[in-house]
C-alpha cells in the first residue's frame, strides 16, 4: 500500500517532467530566510541619541523556538541537490560536457552578486569619505548587508562537486552520506570539544554538504518510493532528536541560528544539530509532498510559483540592503525615530513588524526590478553556454576564486578599515580573477565553436 501511494505521488509530483515542490521550496525558502532578517533584527533609538543594535533571539529567548521552523537553509540545500542532480544527469544524456555545465550554473548563481558588490563598494567608500562614520562602522554595517552571500560560496562549492557526489551516491547510497557525517563529526569534537582553531570551519562543507547529499535520496526516487512509515520515522527522529540533543542532553543551543552572546552556535560554523533538523524538515517535506504537488498543479498557482523563482534570489541578495536603507531614512525623520524608541520585543514593537516588514519589502521590490534584467541576461547566457565545449580547468579555477571573493565579502563586508583606502581588495581581486577566467574560458569555446 505504502509502494503504491508513493507511486502515485510520484505520479503525480512530476507530471510534465518536473518535481513541482522542488521549485516552490528553493524559492519560499530564500524569502523565509528574508522574512526573518527583517524579523530578528531590533535597532533601538535611546533617550540620549545613541543607537544600539539588538536581537529578538536575545531579547526574548522564547522566540528561539521559531528557529526550529525558519532555519530554512537545509530545505533549500535538499531542494538544491535535488536540480543540481537532475541538471547535470540530462546535461550528460545531451552529451554534454562538465565545463559548459558548470559554466551555465556559475552565471547563474553569481552574476546576481555583481549588482551588489558593484553598489556596496563605491556606496560603501564614498560614506568613510564624506559621511564621516568611522570605517569600524562602516564595516559592521556592510557586514551587515553581505551576509547572504555566506550561503552562495557554500552552495556553489557544493554545485561545483555535484558530480563527483553524486557518481559517489550512485556507488555507495548510504554509505557516502555516512562517510560525510562521519568526517563532520570529527571536525566538531576537534573544533567545538577540543578547541582547535580553524579546523571548525571546516563544518561548512562537511555539514551542509551532508545534507545536500541527503538531497540526492529525494532526486532518484528512493525517498520518495520509500512510504509514509519512513517519512514519519525521518521526520520524528529529526524533530525528537533535536529537542534531546538541545534541551534533553544540552549538547547544543537551542536556536539554529546564532545568537548575540552566546559562546556557543549552531550556524557560525554549522554544527551537526543543522543535520538533524534538516532530516526533521525532510520528512514532514514528504508528507506533504502530494498535497503540496496537487495544488502546485494549478495554472495559477505555477505561474506565480514561477514568478516567485524569477525574483527570490534577488530578493535574498537584496533584503538586508533594503533594510539597511529603511533605518536609515527611519532614523532621519521624527515619526521613524519615536518607532524606533520602542524596546525590542515590546507589546508595540511586535504591533509595529507589520509596518516595518511592508516597508523593507516595498524597497527589496524597487531594488530586485532594477536589477533583474542582469539575471534575465544572465539566463539567456546559460542557454548559449549549453551548446558549447568548455574546458573544465579554467572554469573549475573560475568558481574556486568566486567562492573566495564570496567568502571574503561575507567574513569582511565591503568596508575593510585595515586595508588599503578601506576598500575589499582581496574580494575584489578575487572576483575580478573569477570574471576573467571564465570570460577567457568561453571566448575559447567560441573560438573552438566557429
């Protein structure tokens, strides 16, 4: 009976050829993450002109709870194998080749980060010079705003291996997820148990590429030929196990995000409590899954599915921008400065989110229309780049320096006050190396082509 439910549900699920639940999660999911930016950061005004930067998480740490449910990176790391998978799988069938494909990714993934890192640098320097803020400042605020592009550097690592993962997945199953947990798990008790400096960084690979190779079990079938029984078990071990190992055991914090003052977290670098509540998020994704692709079936409710996915990694790029320019003007005009006078997690702050949140959104939305036409052009890009025989090295070389540059712009922002005229030159000479390569890479294709 279970076999035959699941078969229907596949049935159902992939109709016209695509899992429908895929797209709405890897798009919902970057909004969510958005909708708790604005949600989870409390500026507060003083009596005495000062302004000190809070957290909800802090302030009422009751609301750590609600991290259970939007700490939502693991759904779309699951979603995230899961087109990576099938991507590269009909790539190969059309006989194509790694680099085009890895090239046709790369476009669409990091040239959105361009726009942002092309305002924020110029914004950022022209501030330290004729505001007159202190660069330290400058630089917690454009820290700030580079956050989101923690995750991309991560995620376009995994994307770059995605290959060799998944041909490991198709070899060992089980056995390559295990491998993976195993290794994480030996970083964590040197890193967090014994204190060994540096080596915990190593977590972001290991454990949000754990859980994209969990994503592999939901692309090839058997997670979803797997049956209720087995999607209750992954949700009420993902679910049961977090609260044992957060509250029963007390190995780990409470929130899945981190926490301003707290020693210990759960997301800088991840730990293996983000597993667990991946795997929670899995299994009740699974239940739901027919439902979900039933009503996803709806014309309207696919076009706007669509439209969602056309605009949610701008609006991920841009939310914290969008805030950041809301504050400000807040801070600028009486009626903005009595809102922010209000104390974190008050009866009129929380009365307040509404106004706020319909504010940062209506200034993501004029920012994500001045900037989408870079990623319609970019998706025009990757078609061209299918029909084309890249070489791997180069554009290998290419992502490896654009995870950098990511990676760089999110630990430093783009105000660095020890660096030459404050600017991140190290980011930006990573990415501009990251351009290069891959420019040069398909101009030799093109050349090869004709």
């Amino acid at each position: 009976m279970a076999t035959e439910l699941a078969t229907s549900e596949t049935a159902v699920a992939v109709a016209d050829g695509r899992d429908r639940v895929v797209d709405l999660v890897r798009a919902a999911s970057l909004l969510v993450v958005a909708l708790g930016h604005w949600l989870l950061a409390g500026v507060q005004l003083h009596p005495d002109g000062g302004i000190a930067v809070e957290h909800l998480l802090a302030a009422a740490p009751w609301t750590q709870w609600l991290t259970w449910g939007a700490q939502v990176i693991g759904l779309f790391m699951l979603a995230g194998a899961f087109a990576n998978a099938t991507s590269w799988r009909s790539h190969r069938v059309a006989g194509g080749g790694y680099g085009a494909w890895l090239a046709g990714r790369w476009l669409r993934l990091v040239v959105p980060t361009l726009p942002l890192v092309a305002f924020w640098v110029p914004v950022a320097a022209l501030a330290v010079r004729q505001a007159r803020l202190a660069p330290e400042t400058l630089h917690e605020a454009t820290q700030v705003v580079a956050v989101p592009v923690w995750f991309l550097a991560v995620y376009v690592l995994l994307v770059a291996a995605t290959p060799a993962l998944l041909a490991w997945h198709d070899r060992s199953g089980v056995r390559a997820l295990a491998a993976l947990l195993a290794a994480a798990l030996v970083v964590e008790v040197l890193g967090r148990g014994l204190g060994v400096p540096v080596v915990g960084w190593l977590q972001f690979p290991l454990v949000w590429g754990s859980v994209h190779q969990l994503g592999f079990f939901w692309q090839d079938g058997r997670l979803r030929a797997a049956g209720r029984r087995v999607w209750t078990l992954l949700a009420g071990v993902g679910i049961g196990g977090l609260y044992l190992i957060t509250r029963g055991l007390d190995l780990y914090p409470l929130s899945m995000v981190g926490v301003p003052g707290e020693v210990r977290s759960n997301n800088t670098p991840p730990s293996l409590a983000i597993v667990v509540l991946s795997v929670g998020h899995l299994g009740v994704l699974m239940l739901a899954h027919r439902r979900l692709s039933t009503w996803l079936g709806r014309p309207r409710v696919q076009r706007a599915t669509a439209r969602l996915g056309m605009v949610s990694m701008t609006v991920y790029l841009w939310h914290l921008t969008a805030m950041v320019a809301v504050l400000g003007v807040a801070l600028a005009v009486p009626p903005g400065r009595e809102l922010l006078r209000m104390p974190v997690a008050s009866a009129g702050w929380w009365a307040t989110r509404p106004l706020w949140f319909v504010a940062h959104a209506a200034v993501t939305i004029v920012l994500a229309r001045a900037v989408l036409p870079v990623e319609r052009r970019t998706v025009a890009g990757v078609q061209r780049l299918r029909t084309r025989r890249l070489a791997p090295v180069p554009v290998v070389a290419s992502t490896l320096a654009a995870c950098a540059a990511l990676a760089t712009f999110a630990g430093r922002g783009f105000v660095v006050p020890d660096a030459p005229g404050q600017l991140p030159v190290t980011g930006l000479a990573l990415l501009v190396v990251a351009c290069l390569l891959l420019w040069g890479a398909t101009r030799s294709a093109s050349r090869r082509v004709d």
